[in-house]
C-alpha cells in the first residue's frame, strides 16, 4: 500500500489555448482521479504546467513580431485561467520558464553529465547561411514527396499527414531568410535509451502488465524494435542553455525538459518535494495522451533511472484521441471547440462540458464529439434523470413539510432493495475509478438517479401523502438521503453541481464513506429551496456552435486554397479544336433521380441543342434562366440518366469547392465563338 499519490497532467503547450481533445485526453479524467482520492481523505498532489519551450513558440513569436516569452506568458495565463474555471482542480500549475525550472533542468542535465550518463555525437543537419542558424524541422519547409504539395514542413506535410524528415522535402526552404539550406555539422548530447532497454523490458513487460492495452502495446512495440539513443540538446536560441562549457548557442531538447517540470513545479507547491518523488511510499500516475506514451513509459524513465534517485511511474493511463463532429480535431484547420471559447460562449455549463467528455471519454480508442450528443446527453441525462429526481425529491420536501427533513419510519422491502441497489452501484462506481475507467464509472453515478427516479415512481408519495403520511415520510427521508449519495459520487464529475447540493441539503463536507449511507441528512433539518441544477440546452445553442465550426472549416479552406499546378503545355493547333461558343439558357430543370444534373435548353444560335451540366447542388434551375453561358459546342453526345447532353458548360472551381458557370460580362449574340 502506496501513503501517498503524485499525479501529474501532461503539460500542454503555451503556444495556444486548449480545446476538448486535451481535455477529454488529459484533464478532465486526471482531475476526476484526484478529486476521487481526496473524497477518500487520501494524500494527493496533483501537478500541472505549460511547456514554454520548443520551436512552434518561435515559429508563432517570428509571425506575430513579438517575442517568445510575450507568447508563452500569453497563453500561460490563458490556459491557467481557463483550467480554474473548469474547475481542474491542480494543487499547483506551474510553467517551465520559471527560475525554479531552469534550475532545476539544468542541474538534471549536469548531474547526468557528471555521471558519463550521455553520449555525444557530430551530424550533419541542415544550415541556413543567411541567417546563421541551424534549422529545426519546422523551420524547413519544401514540396512533399508523397503528394506533391508545397508548404510542407521538415517533420510532416499537414497536407497529406504523412511524417517526413527535411532530407525528404523536393526544393527546401528556410522559413528564416527563404534561402536553399545546406548541411553543416553539428554536436549534440544523446541520452543511450539502449543501455536502460534491458531495466524498461523488465519494469514494463513484466511488473506492470495491468496498464492499458495501448500503453503496453505501444511500450512493447518500442522495445521489441530496440531503443536507439536520442538526443537532449538543440542548435535554438530559445530554451534553457546546456549547463557545461562548449555548449554556446545549444539548449536542452523540448522533450528532455519538460518531463523535469513536473519536478519543479512540486518544488514550488511545497519544500517536502522529495517525498512525493523519491519516497517509496509515493506512487506517481501519469495522466497523457497517446501521443506522449512514449515519453512517459521510455523515456523520461529513463532518464529517471539514469539520474538515479526518483521513482518510476505506478501507471501510465493514456486515453486515445477525441474527433470532433467525425473529423479529427485540428488546432491548424481551427477545427476544434476551445475551451476559453465555450467558457465565454456557454457560462455555468462547465459540469456540461465535464459530464460529456467523460461520457465520451476515448479511454481504449478514438471517439467522437458532437454538438447533437452534448444536447442529447445534457437533456436527456443529466437534466431529466439526474436533474429531475434530485428536484423531485426537494420539491416534495418543501411542499409536504416545508423543507424540514421528516424522520424515516419503518423499512419495507422495497425500501432495502433500493438501499441494496445504491450500495452495489457506488462499489461498482469505486473499483472502475480505482481502475482508471471513468467512463464506466459515470454510468454507475448515473445509475444511482436512475434508481431514485424508479423509487419515486414506484412508491408514488405524491398520492400516498393522502392515505399514509408516515409512509410517505420515510419515502422523502431516503429520496433526500439518495440525494446526498449524489452529491458525494457526482463531486469527482460535476464539482460544481455537487458543492450546490451539498450547500442545499445543509451537507458541510463530502466525503466518499458518506456513500451507501442513508442518514446524512440529520431528521428535523431545513434544507434549501429547491432550483434547477441543469437547464436544457436549446436547438439555436447547437445550430450556433456547429455554424462556427463549418464557418471555420471554410475560412480555413480559404486562406489556405492554391491553385491546381498548370498543366502539360499544348501547342496552338490543339488549342483551336476546341469549339468554344456563347449560347443562352431557354429552360432548366432537375434531371429526375439525379442529385447533381441539371437539364439546359440552350439557344446557341443553330436552332438550340440540350446540354447536360453537374452543377445542381450550387444552382437553382431558376436562376439560371436567361443566362448567357460558355460551352463547348464539338463534344462528341453522350448520355446521362437517359438524356443525350450535346456540349460541356464551362464552370470555375472555386477554393471552397462551388462551381461557378462561366458566361461572357457583356451581350453577346449566341453562337458567337470564343477564342
């Protein structure tokens, strides 16, 4: 038995805010663990922070003509506030620019040099001679080789998703001066992960084969294809410098540094930070994405077990990756539901926000958000059963006994298999959450409403209080004492819901051996006036909230469009036997059983011909009327759903994907050629 818990939230990076994937990822689940623990009067820290350092900070400091620090003290303070209102409740947020962390970074790094823990190694790398630097991946960019896209960056083409290497890029670029790189050689430390291959096989494929099958997957499949050393240092400007002589204008790797957060940020929550670290007594659970898995299973172990004196995590229960409306959450695309946004855009609906993630929570693979489920889950879950038969129940106390809690009487079967029913929900509720399944764990919360709202309309008190006022008494007495399970079992969930609650049923603390009892709520009390712990969440609420993301998704494709690469070249000859004429529309109507045709009558001057056009989705037959288009008069016939098309309309593809008819800007008589 563990005295104590570390657990610590992956930290998120201070070069923008944070949206529903880091939170249904990472936060939400993180913060319902440590609440859990709490309400068990266990000895918890629960650690946070942003990462201030790497190359994205610079890229968006370079764009924006500020500087690095003005980024991160930007988004630090945003996602810090964002995470209070959230109620993500950190015993200390803290961030990797601080003196602490620098400190205690670099004292990390020297204490593993100091060993002969690192190897170093010359490379080449590419250079950009104008500006005098050498070149992280984001900072080359260049034609993918996969898909033949420009812009792609130096690690990965945003275009196609494929990872690259800037040695694969066709016509490099630097994004510092747009000059062609050369490669330059370069020193850098490494960290041998291949000495401590041997320790991390033991420590994960044996001691721990309770972690979740896609941590131990991915572990496993990592070690199986053998660890190679990697690097800790970088040719930046911004970062911490490497503490030892040579090392100008190098600085520690992101991903050596911001593991060694977590550290320094404990040393700034309390001066008895080594308990929580290198105290046998003291498990460490890491909270992250699937992306970090490597990170935190490998990785920082070892370093970890280099340095010598910390612990190695206890578990390592990363959640898979949230969609967004069936399509990946992109903060690039800004396909994504912010959370700083959704706190202004939908105030007092935290709980909300909380309730569905977890409810969605990707605990064992990809899931999906959507603006349709978070109505359906609001409405139809926490407003009409959890919602509903806690106001219920206090409804019926202020109307039959003005709010006084009346003392329950003689148990009837009914009553003690009820009781029974809680109990066994709450027992299910412990071990799934002491098992890092939360989602699971919110259907046996939410189980416990459901049985209250089955006891109420069983027991029907509403028309029992006419024949048998003691009976009825005991039925309000243990509805209110259900009432108050809820309060303690939904706190982990719904914090803000529960503390309003517990402050109407008079409950001072909540705490998790409350549960399963029913006389929490002492005979002869005056409760609360009852009010609406949830309200519904309207039609216009959604149809706003998915107008701004299609909004985004087309201002995305907008700034992003280019046009298609010219093709082949043609000579003059092949040009003129193309027959391109004037002609004007007579009729239009819908093709019957063919979404995307429309039927043209066109006047072209030779006694008119039927054309075929697949524009329907962005025309209606009536507007086009009377229009003056361009087609191609010397196609040879052809057939579409049992009409003969005689010619091609010409239409434009515009970036966000409408075709435009293309007709002359002036009268013209039709049959006129153009060329």
């Amino acid at each position: 038995m563990f005295k104590r818990t570390l657990i610590t939230s992956a930290l998120p990076y201070a070069n923008g805010p944070v949206h529903i994937g880091h939170l249904a990822g990472v936060y939400v689940p993180a913060d319902i663990y440590a609440r859990y623990l709490r309400l068990k009067g266990e000895e918890v820290m629960f650690v946070g922070g942003s990462d201030e350092h790497g190359v994205p900070i610079t890229i968006k400091a370079r764009n924006e003509g500020v500087t690095p620090q003005d980024i991160v003290d930007r988004y630090h303070k945003m996602i810090k506030e964002s995470f209070e209102e959230l109620g993500i409740s950190f015993d200390v947020y803290g961030r990797t620019t601080s003196k602490t962390h620098h400190k205690n970074a670099s004292d990390f790094f020297r204490k593993l040099y100091d060993k002969g823990e690192f190897i170093e190694k010359t490379s080449e790398q590419l250079y950009d001679e104008e500006a005098g630097e050498f070149l992280a991946d984001r900072y080359v960019v260049g034609t993918c080789p996969h898909c033949g896209k420009d812009g792609a960056y130096g690690d990965q083409c945003e275009a196609c998703g494929t990872s690259l290497s800037p040695s694969d890029l066709i016509n490099p670029k630097s994004k510092l001066s747009g000059s062609t790189p050369v490669l330059k050689e370069t020193s850098h430390w490494y960290l041998p992960l291949d000495k401590w291959e041997p320790k991390l096989r033991q420590w994960i494929l044996e001691e721990h084969k309770e972690w979740r099958p896609n941590v131990y997957g991915q572990c496993k499949s990592w070690l199986d294809m053998g660890l190679q050393p990697r690097a800790v240092s970088r040719d930046l400007k911004w970062g911490i410098p490497v503490p030892v002589d040579g090392a100008e204008g190098k600085v520690l790797y992101v991903w050596f540094d911001a593991p060694i957060g977590y550290i320094s940020n404990t040393i700034d929550a309390t001066p008895e930070w080594e308990k929580w670290w290198k105290d046998k007594d003291t498990r460490m659970i890491h909270f992250i994405g699937k992306d970090n898995i490597v990170f935190h299973c490998i990785v920082f172990p070892a370093m970890l077990l280099a340095h010598g004196e910390y612990n190695l995590p206890d578990n390592v229960p990363a959640n898979e990756f949230l969609n967004l409306e069936d399509d990946k959450i992109s903060t690039s695309r800004n396909w994504a539901v912010w959370l700083h946004e959704y706190l202004r855009e939908l105030p007092g609906k935290q709980d909300v926000l909380r309730y569905v993630l977890t409810a969605n929570a990707p605990e064992t693979k990809d899931n999906n958000f959507t603006w349709k489920d978070f109505q359906a889950r609001n409405n139809s879950e926490l407003v009409a059963i959890l919602g509903n038969f806690i106001n219920r129940a206090t409804v019926l106390i202020h109307k039959y006994y003005g709010g006084m809690i009346p003392a329950a009487g003689e148990l009837t079967e009914a009553d003690k298999e009820m009781m029974k029913e809680v109990k066994e929900s709450i027992n299910s509720l412990s071990s799934n959450l002491d098992n890092f399944k939360f989602r699971e764990g919110l259907k046996d919360a939410m189980n416990v409403a459901r049985i209250g709202n089955k006891y109420l309309a069983d027991t029907e008190p509403w028309k029992l209080i006419k024949t048998d006022p003691v009976r009825t008494a005991t039925i309000l007495n243990l509805a209110v004492q259900l009432c108050a399970n809820l309060a303690v079992i939904f706190e982990p969930f719904t914090p803000f819901m529960a503390a309003k609650l517990a402050e109407q049923l008079r409950l001072k603390v909540l705490k998790w051996d409350m549960t399963g009892k029913f006389d929490l709520v002492p005979d002869g009390i005056e409760i609360g006036q009852p009010e609406l712990l949830f309200e519904k969440v309207e039609d216009a609420v959604v149809e706003a909230q998915v107008k701004k993301l299609e909004d985004a998704k087309q201002k995305n494709i907008l700034e992003n469009w280019q046009p298609n690469a010219v093709k082949e070249t043609v000579d003059f000859p092949t040009f003129e036997k193309m027959d391109i004429r004037v002609g004007k529309v007579l009729e239009c109507e819908k093709v019957p059983k063919a979404d995307k045709l429309l039927k043209f009558k066109i006047d072209d001057g030779m006694g008119g011909r039927t054309i075929v056009s697949g524009i329907a989705k962005y025309y209606n037959p009536e507007d086009l009327l009377g229009k003056d288009v361009c087609f191609i008069a010397n196609f040879a016939p052809r057939k579409l759903k049992g009409v003969e098309s005689q010619g091609m309309i010409l239409s434009a593809q515009d970036s966000d994907g409408r075709l435009v008819v293309i007709g002359p800007t002036g009268e013209v008589r039709p049959g006129s050629s153009v060329g």
